[in-house]
C-alpha cells in the first residue's frame, strides 16, 4: 500500500478547510442528496462527501456506508486531492497504490473508486465527492462529468453554508452591540433628566455655586451622549463604506491643540497632570476626520481609565517614513485578555472608567479599524495596576514624495 503524500500546500490547505468550521457537523439534506445523486447517477452502492482533516478523512455525507470517518493514511481521497480531475481507480486489486489497503482487503472491500475534489476558488482541494464499487468498473464520460458537476455543487453548498454563518454571526453582533448603546445611553441620559427635574423642583432654594455646579454636571452628561452618539454614526458609515478617506498632509501639532483644548476640561476634573510633546515641523499623511477622531478617543480613554492625580502624556515623533502618536497614562492597565477583545466590534468589551465614566467600547475598534485605512496601525502595550500605552504609526508622507 502507498500512502498519499501530502500535498505542497497542506498548511494553507488544512486552514482554508478549517475555515468552514464543517468538520463533525451534524448530517445536512443538501449534502445527503447530492450523494444520493452521485450513487444514482455513477451506478455505485456507496457515495460519500469525504474531507480531509490532518490525520483523517471524515464523510459529510454518506450512502452505503456505516463508518463517519477512517484513517489519512488507508483513505482513496487523500491520493485524489493531489489532482485537479477525477481519480478513478477501476480496480484496486491490480492498482499497486491500493491492493493491500485494508479498505479493500477488507471491509468494505473497496473494488472502483471515483473521487472528484472538491477545489475552493483559491484552488485549495478540501476533500473529494466519491462514488464507490465492491465491483471492478469503469465510468462514462457523461458519468464523468456529472460526478464533478456534483463536486462543484458541494463547493458551491459550502460556499453558501459560510456565507449564512457569517451573517448570523454579523446579526447576532449587531443585536448585541445596539443592546449595549441602548444601555450606555440610557444611563447618561436618565442622569441628564434627573439633574433637570431637580433644577426644576430646588432652583427657587439654590444659590449661585450650586447652580453653577448642577448645570456643570449636566453639560458633562450632554458630552457623553453627544460622544457615544458621535462614535455610533461613525461606526455605522464606515460599516456601510460611507466614510470616505480623504488622505492628505497634516500638520499633527495643529490635531494634538485641537484635541487637547477639547480635553483639558476632562483632565482637570480628576486632577490629571495631562501634557503633550509635539515639534512644530511634524506631518502625518491622513485623513483629518478620522485623525482627530483617533487622538481624541485616545487621550479620553486615558483619562478615563486614570485614578485622580494619574498622568496623562502625547509623544509625537517621526522617523524612516512614518510618524508615531503615543498616548501613555498611569492608569489602571489592561489585561492581555482584555486585550484580545478590545479591537473587535464584535465583543464590544467595555467597563467603567476609575470614576464611573460609562462608555460602549467601540472607540479603541474604530481607532484600530480608521488607522489602518490610513496604512498605518495601531497597538496596546498595557501592564494591569501600571498603565498603559497606545501607539498610532501612520505615514509621514505620500510614497511618491
């Protein structure tokens, strides 16, 4: 018996099959018929759906046959993803590669084999649909060109069964993510209505100061809603390709004033020592929406998740081509699990800031997602109790400059 090589590509190979996450999946009627289909039409008493995994060939869908799975090493199909037609073998007992396999010395005593691989449309070969005799015999050309009529039919299925995944898993994100803005803006804003009612009942007994103070509160509630307004419209156009990238040469240090003048206020209500390092002579090719939006998340962010009397800082330096914006704080860091969660909008991974600043976690996704349709990149160095630094790297110049 000659045991199938592996073919050149096995790595990329076993990855685009994992991909379908198919594997020990439950039976499916659109693969049941299409073997149904290759038994009636190739005259064979056994049809199978065979996909080769690592150390197995495992049967998506079978006829005629009681096992769901059988070793690489004794299977036909592992021999028939190395070509690009069909492998047919008419009788194994007079073929060298197959006459002592003990699929055919023994049960279930495999006399013809015609297997069509199944060729994704990055021509990575998953498996085979496989017609099987206990009899010698030959296919016609019409049974030929059924058989990887059929093939072609399974990878479209797979394709299909993929895409439907995706959606469900991209609907079920959503439905999650706007159950989190819904709770992250009631809270601000019941905050908001309670402060007016309480203007409304005690303005006749309040003095100046509390007044003053009252309607303070109230403005900083307003900007919280107003930002996580702002970061779900921003969301939902560049989720809908609506949010064009304008790239063009800035001048950071005019971004970093504009940011800072808008942050300041944040900083010193918790006595956050804030400060920024920005040379006069620094550029940064981008887009001017999505950078403002990039350093103001991230300096809030830092703010937020800084005890009182913390540090904030901004570093911008440039060098081989590209500039760098680093935001460092003395904050409460974050984990490498947390990490893990935090560039996808999918997890919507959000807490608390150090004084009860509420947020939806989609601010740190954006910037990661606006950054890189800049060319640039974005990464978290972060130790839990010590702080943490997030870094932009984005283009000085344009590449022809």
């Amino acid at each position: 018996m000659q045991e199938a090589p592996l073919p050149p590509n096995e790595a990329e190979r076993l990855k685009a099959l994992y991909k379908y996450k198919i594997l020990d999946t439950d039976p499916e009627d659109v693969f049941d018929d299409i073997v149904k289909l290759a038994s009636y039409i190739c005259e064979t008493p056994i049809a199978l759906i065979s996909l080769v995994d690592s150390e197995r060939q495992w049967f998506k869908a079978k006829l005629g046959l009681g096992a769901s799975q059988t070793d690489r090493n004794v299977a036909f199909c592992a021999h028939a993803i190395r070509d690009d037609g069909i492998l047919e073998v008419e009788n194994a007992l007079e073929d060298e590669r197959f006459a002592d396999n003990p699929l055919v010395t023994g049960d279930p005593n495999i006399r013809f084999y015609a297997g069509a691989p199944l060729i994704t449309n990055d021509g990575f070969k998953l498996g085979t649909l496989c017609a099987i005799d206990t009899v010698p015999r030959q296919l016609s050309d019409k049974q030929h060109e059924a058989l990887e009529a059929l093939s072609r039919q399974v990878r479209s299925n797979l394709d299909l069964r993929l895409r439907t995944e995706r959606l469900k898993e991209l609907n079920d994100e959503k439905n999650r993510f706007f159950s989190i803005l819904a709770h992250d803006l009631r809270s601000p804003v019941k905050n908001v209505v309670a402060l007016c009612d309480y203007v409304e009942e005690c303005h006749e007994d309040m003095d100046a100061d509390n007044l003053k103070a009252t309607i303070s509160d109230m403005s900083g509630m307003a900007e919280k809603v107003d930002k996580l307004i702002h970061d779900i419209l921003s969301w939902a156009r560049f989720d809908r390709g609506e949010m064009k990238c304008d790239l063009k040469i800035h001048d950071l240090k005019t971004t970093i004033d504009s940011v800072s003048s808008l942050i300041s206020d944040l900083a010193r209500q918790k006595n956050i020592d804030f400060a920024f390092e920005c040379p006069e002579d620094i550029s940064v090719v981008a887009d001017s929406t999505m950078l403002h939006s990039i350093v103001q998340n991230l300096v809030a962010n830092a703010i937020k998740f800084t005890k009182p009397d913390g540090t904030v800082s901004v570093l911008c330096q440039s060098g081989n081509g590209w500039t760098c914006i680093d935001v460092k704080d003395t904050g409460v860091g974050i984990s490498a699990e947390a990490i893990d969660q935090i560039f996808s909008v999918g997890s919507f991974f959000t807490t608390e800031g150090t004084s009860g600043e509420q947020g939806s976690g989609l601010g740190l996704s954006l910037c990661k997602e606006f950054a890189e349709k800049m060319g640039g990149s974005l990464s978290i160095d972060s130790e839990s109790g010590i702080g943490t630094t997030v870094s932009v790297r984005l283009p000085a110049s344009r590449p022809e400059e």
